[in-house]
C-alpha cells in the first residue's frame, strides 16, 4: 500500500495569507484616540507630537510615547497606557 501524499494547495496559501494580514491589521495597527484641542496644543508645544497632518475638520499626527506625565489628565494617560500596553 502506497502511502498517502498531501498536495499542496494555492488556496491554503492564500487563506494563510489573508488570516495574517486580518491578525496584523486587528493587533499592530495604529490605534486612534481622541484628544481635546487644549490637550493637543499642550502636547504640540511640548514636542511630544509628530507626523501631523491638518484637514478642514481633523488634526492628526503620531504621539510620542514617553514623557506624557504632567501634560494630560491622570485619567487620560492611564486610559492611553492602557491602550497601548505599557505601564
């Protein structure tokens, strides 16, 4: 008796491959979060935002990660924290 050969198939390629694109899009992609335009311009003067990009309606940009304390409310920095998984 011969013993059983499995073939490979595209289509458990490509199944692969959108199941890792759905993971990576779920888990590592930016996470929005809403600020108030005070707390903005108090991290914008302070250097801590970067990457900004002005629309009629919206401001967005990249916040750095350290160095928050004392800027925002206790409250939103422990929400952003948590978040973003650091302590």
């Amino acid at each position: 008796m011969e013993p059983k050969q499995q073939k490979f198939s595209i289509g458990y390629f490509i199944v692969t491959l959108i199941a890792i694109f759905v993971i990576q899009s779920v888990f590592f992609a930016p996470h929005a979060e809403n600020l108030s335009y005070s707390e903005f311009k108090t991290l914008a003067r302070k250097g801590k935002v970067s990457n900004l990009t002005l629309d009629k309606q919206v401001i967005t940009g990249t916040l750095a990660a350290d160095g928050l304390e004392g800027l925002l409310a206790k409250e939103k920095l422990e929400e952003l924290k948590r978040r973003i998984g650091t302590s």
